[in-house]
C-alpha cells in the first residue's frame, strides 16, 4: 500500500494536485467527502493524501513515490489533468509546482 | 525601573536606547506594567527554530509548532552547507528570548510563547503553505512570516490560490474566530527599487506589512517603498550602524547569540512582539482591529526624505515608512480600551473593460469610476480600510508601467511602481495592487486609475485591457474616526494600563481542529484484514482441539451434587454485586462439605475419568 504521509508530506521528484470538490463536507458529511476524495484520486491515477491543511474540500492527490523519466510524468499527468477537468465534483484543481522564496 | 542580567541586553538598543533617546521601541513602560506577552503564541514560519536553547527553550511551544519539510512535530533547523538555517531562530529570539537567565539577549514578549514551524528549508509549494498557515491556528496566535518571493526588482508573485484561502481561513476561523496575526516583512529589494506591491504577501489585506528604518530613523538601503505598507520599526542600516541583537543558533558556527540580524525580516518579529503584547490586554481584538490600532498609533516622524502626506481621515501615511514607527506604549495603551471595528463591509466595482492604449509619459491614461451612495448603501461601507485595484494589462516590458491611484479625496497612491530590472514581457494578467493610504477617509466618491509608460519609445504601446476596484473599510464614519482618534490620544498617559481597568471580552468560537490520525486507512485496512485473518484461524484451532479432545475426554460431570464454596460473608454483607466463583477447585470434598453452607446444585453422577481422583467441588 502506498504510504503518503497526509498533505504534510513532502514526495520529492513526486507529481501531486490540490483540488478542491464542490461543497460536500458538513456535519456527518465529513467521511463521504474522504471516500468521494479516495475515489476521484484513484480514477485519476493518483492516491489521495488527505485534506490540505484546514481547508474544507480540498485535498492533495500525489502519485505515488518513485522517479519518472519524462515521459512517464507526461503521461501521468495528462491522465490526472483528463480526469479532473472533466469530473463533475471538481470546482478547481491545480498541479503543484515549487515556489520559489527568499529569507528576508 | 527595568533590569536584566542578559549580557547583551545593554547592546539591544531597539529596546531601550540609551545613546539615542527615542529611537527605540519603548517598551520598558509596559514591561514595567507588567504587559510581556503572556498568554499570547507566536509562531515563527520560518527555516526552522531550534528551541533546546537555553534562551528559547523555556517559552517554547511544543503544541504550536511544526517541520512541514521532514513532516514531524519537531522544527528544529538542520544544519547546511551555507550555515543558512539560523534565520528562525534569530526571529524567535527577538520576540520571545527569555530575559534574566544571564544568556545573550531578551524578547520583546518575553512572557510570551513562541513556537516553529519549519517550512523554508525545502521544496515549498501552494498546499505546503496553506498547510502552514493554519498549523495549530486555535494555538497560535500570532504568525511571524520573515520571507517572500525574491526581491530582485523583477519579480511578481504571492500566495496561490490555496495559500490565499488559507490566508482568507486563518482570519475568518483562527484564534477562536477572531482572526489569525499575519505579520510579513515587507522586502529587502530597496537596491533594485522593488516595491512590495508586487508582492502578494505584502500587499495582501490580510496580512500586517513591516518595513524597516535604521538607528538614525532613515530608510535603510535594502527598505522597499510601498503604498501598501503599515508601519515601520526597527532594523540594522549600514555598516555604520547597529544592527538588532538577537539569539542565534549554536550549531555549526553559531554561538547561541548574534549582534547581526538585520533586513526587514529583523523588523517584523519586533512588530509581531509588539502585538503579542497587544493581544496580552485585550486577547479579543480582531485582525482588524490590530491593523486599525497600528494606523491609528503609528507615529510620524522627521524625515526629510520622506513623502509624508496627511489624508482626509488625519492619518500621515508615506511609501518609505507607511504610517509610521510602531511604539509599544501607544499599541499597548490603546489596545487596552479599544472596542471593536464594526464587520468588514466590502464593495466591488464591475468589471471595467477599457482596451486603451498606454501612453509614453509625460502623457498618461485616465479612467474613472464613480462609486456612488447607492453603491454602498448594501453593504453599508462608509470608511475606507483597504482599497485595491485588478489590472490586466498588456506590455513588452512590464517595469517601464506606472500605475497611480486617487481616491475621492484626491490622496494618491503610487500602486505600481517603475522598476528598471524588471523586463517581463508578459504584462500583468490580473494582478492586484493595493494602498492603504486612504484609510479612514469616506469610501463614496470617484475613482481614478492613472497609467503610464516611463520607458522609452522603441518599444509597441502597452495596452490596459480592463480593470475592477474592489473597496473595503466599515460603517464607521468620518466623525466615529475623529472620535476615537481622541479616546486614543486620551489613553496615551497610562492611566487605563493597569489590572483594575479592564474591558469586556466575549468568548471566542470553539473551533475544532483537524485531528492528524495517526493511522492511515490504509493503514487500518489493514489492520482490520489481518484481525480477521487472526480470529479465523483462533476460532479454527479452538475448534480443532475442541474436536480431537472430546473423544479422549470424559464428559464435564461431577462425582456428587456440587456445592457451592462458602462465600466471604464480608462480602455478602456489604452486599457486593458480583461474586466470583471458581468453575472447579480442587479441595478434599469432606473439607468442602464442611465448609460448604449454600443451596446444593445436583449434578450427574461423574464420569469414569473422575473415579478415583479428587473429586471437583462445583
């Protein structure tokens, strides 16, 4: 089973996606949420990391660890970027890309 | 009256400056009135804090803090090849060293709590700070962020769509719905002439915008001008000058303690501090109202360089110092009798399509918008707080635009500054800039956009496509403003910052959480498999014995009618619930008998197994 670490979790060379599912959590509604969440990541090819942070329907899907030639990544992300935009729970998703900051 | 063994104390003269009076922080008052910080969490997003220091070690925050690089609890900064990582702790012991325990340096919320969340010490992205922002946001209070996006006089960037809702969540939900303290500093790209209104973080309405100036009250070489800046405190200028004492780390090369943190990131701890010790006097203050409070007591001061201008609502705002110096005293006295800002109240234009060519200065683009009573009468706006403009424009080289903003009133704001460094042909695709230069003066009123071209003529005519103002502020009027600018300067004497005068605070919201399970799904997927597995095979080999052992074994019966063991008449008489009754003992029966004094159970005869062997006593 792959092991993701939560949002927290750092997969170096790893692709990932924040997105974020129309509003489904609410009180009780919390699990089905998680459960829509696992199920999209899988379609997607992806594993589902958990909610990011404190924010409400939106959670990290990573790829599993592992280096990918370029190819593979392209692969990888065009099947996630297919499956996102066209899923009808996603109001936005976004590939995680490195930002870039300075101590001041 | 304030003493410290700390060594260095006597060197930290943003605290108290004995060589020259004044420019210092004056904060001894409020130590002296016993205000330090208790009660209060600072966090430091930084590189990480090493908090087993001895200055540190003893206000540090365990539950507040975080590694979201190696993602475990502790941010303690690793050490690298540059000898880089002691940037946050140097932060931390500005806020919080401890004082009096003959070590280095001491805090300027001494009493308070600082914790770490180690972030930068990494690769970084939008969930990362998001993630970061909200970290244990019912614990800390206070978010000390000393970093950005490079200031390379080029750059235009600022949190991402996540980092902006985490932004957004941390002042609607932290600190029990009173709103998360996001202090930023606000650059250090002086010497590329950067602005920090292109920077997100900085020009952001959420958050606290710092600058710095030096001993001697000038704007240092690495400041940023800014319309978007609060304040301004205290940090190391040129070589000449002091810069601010601190604890450092003792690792690598550190020495637990340094006489050289500077920039602009030495200034916005400092005000973190300071509004550690603002929330120590009255904990329910909103994030507004510690913004309101900063405009209101910020102090200008004599700077020939400076462009101070006076705006309708009284307030002295300019690009180098925003509205000004952050004294403690004035932050602390007039956070001791503050009620509350009323609700934020926004307004928002139409999306303003133009497609107008830029000229080349000295001529410029005018557009307009009229915002109009009936415009606000909805949301019931009638005093600006922030006002900020989204601009799409398009141009070959995006540092030769200038873009200025007049409110109503005629203040200006120069939003978007040239910068010679910054050749992007990309234009800008929806970016926002922002001012606070018109706080407090009345939001109705016509607005204009004033855009211009500073390069030369080589170059095709930038174009501005469209444009939205976006206003925010509260119902308070002019006069309200008047008002409690007095009720402030009143308070200025001390004579409310004491234990006996105290305003009532409502209680905050209960928010929960998010609870970090430990196990994964998966994890308990698994869990649950191999459970079952286990209970498979105990109820197949009980089975299994159960079968192979019943043909050997005689049938469970006793020899003669079982008798009940005597029980503890002690307990019988406190009445006791339960009685535990062994299923068989092996005594001699005519000992049983004898003891036995209970109902008489019959029971088969036993089997051929029992013959001959101590009879079992039921």
């Amino acid at each position: 089973l792959p092991r993701t670490g939560g949002p927290e979790a750092r997969s170096p060379g790893g692709l990932s996606w924040a997105v974020h599912l129309d509003n489904l959590e609410g009180k009780g509604q919390e699990e089905t949420a998680e459960q829509k969440a696992d199920a999209l990541a899988r379609a997607a090819g992806l594993v589902n990391a958990g909610r990011i942070g404190e924010l409400q329907g939106h959670y990290l899907f990573v790829h599993p660890a592992g280096h990918h030639s370029d190819q593979q990544a392209e692969a990888i992300r065009q099947q996630a970027e297919a499956v996102l935009a066209r899923h009808e729970a996603v109001h936005w998703h976004s590939e995680q890309k490195l930002l870039k900051r300075a101590k001041r | 009256s304030v003493h410290f063994n700390d060594p260095k104390y006597p060197q930290q003269w943003h605290l108290n400056n004995w060589r020259s009076p004044g420019r210092d922080i004056n904060v001894t008052g409020v130590w002296e009135r016993n205000v330090t910080g208790r009660g209060v969490t600072v966090v430091v997003v930084d590189d990480g804090v090493e908090h087993t220091i001895q200055d540190i070690a003893p206000n540090y925050s365990p539950e507040g803090s975080y590694d979201l690089n190696s993602n475990d609890p502790d941010p303690m900064p690793h050490p690298d090849a540059e000898n880089g990582n002691h940037h946050g702790t140097r932060c931390a012991g500005e806020i919080a060293a401890v004082p009096n325990n003959s070590f280095c340096a001491v805090g300027v919320a001494y009493g308070s709590r600082i914790a770490g969340i180690r972030l930068l010490d990494g690769p970084l992205t939008d969930s990362m700070e998001a993630v970061a922002f909200n970290k244990h946001y019912q614990i800390n209070d206070i978010y000390s962020c000393s970093w950005g996006p490079d200031d390379d006089g080029k750059t235009v960037d600022g949190p991402h769509q996540l980092g902006k809702a985490a932004l957004q969540h941390g002042v609607m939900a932290g600190r029990q719905g009173f709103g998360s303290i996001f202090v930023v500093a606000s650059g250090n790209g002086g010497q590329h002439n950067d602005n920090c209104n292109y920077d997100g973080y900085a020009n952001s309405i959420y958050t606290v915008t710092i600058g710095a100036v030096d001993e001697d009250g000038r704007m240092p070489f690495y400041a940023e001008e800014c319309a978007s800046m609060l304040a301004v405190t205290f940090s190391g200028g040129d070589k000449m000058l002091r810069s601010i004492v601190t604890t450092d780390w003792d690792l690598q090369k550190g020495t637990g303690c340094t006489e050289g943190h500077t920039g602009t990131s030495a200034a916005a701890p400092l005000a973190a501090g300071m509004i550690a010790l603002m929330l120590q006097v009255r904990p329910c203050l909103t994030w507004r109202d510690v913004q309101h409070i900063i405009v209101f007591t910020a102090t200008q001061y004599e700077d020939r360089h400076a462009d101070w201008i006076t705006n309708e609502a009284g307030f002295s705002h300019s690009h180098q110092h925003g509205f000004g110096l952050l004294k403690a005293w004035r932050l602390v006295n007039a956070a001791k009798i503050w009620t509350s800002v009323p609700y934020l109240a926004s307004y928002v234009s139409p999306v303003l399509k133009e497609n107008k060519a830029i000229p080349l200065s000295p001529h410029s683009l005018e557009v307009l918008w009229n915002v109009s009573r009936t415009d606000l009468a909805m949301s019931g706006l009638q005093t600006l707080e922030h006002v900020a403009v989204t601009v799409s424009i398009t141009h070959p080289r995006r540092g030769s635009l200038e873009l200025r903003l007049f409110c109503p009133s005629g203040m200006m704001s120069l939003i978007g500054a040239p910068r010679s460094m910054d050749s992007d042909p990309s234009g800008f695709e929806d970016w926002t800039f922002s001012t606070v230069r018109c706080w407090g003066e009345r939001a109705r009123g016509s607005y204009r956009l004033v855009v211009r071209d500073v390069g030369d003529e080589t170059l095709p005519a930038g174009t501005l496509h469209q444009w939205r103002l976006t206003l925010y502020g509260s119902a308070w009027s002019p006069g309200d403003i008047r008002d409690r600018q007095r009720l402030l300067e009143d308070a200025m004497s001390g004579k409310y910052l004491h234990d006996g005068f105290s305003l009532p605070c409502p209680p905050g919201l209960r928010i929960p959480e998010e609870v970090a399970y430990p196990i994964t799904p998966n994890t308990l997927k698994t869990l649950v498999l191999v459970g079952c597995f286990a209970a498979f095979w105990t109820v197949y080999y009980v089975l299994e014995v159960y079968l192979s052992q019943r043909d050997v074994a005689s049938p469970p019966v006793c020899q003669r009618p079982c008798r009940w063991l005597p029980r503890s008449r002690k307990a019988r008489e406190e009445g006791a619930e339960l009685e535990s009754v062994p299923l068989c003992s092996s005594k001699d029966p005519v000992e049983a008998e004898a003891e036995a004094a209970g109902p008489v159970i019959a029971a088969a005869a036993p089997g051929p197994g029992l013959r001959g062997r101590e009879e079992q006593v039921c």
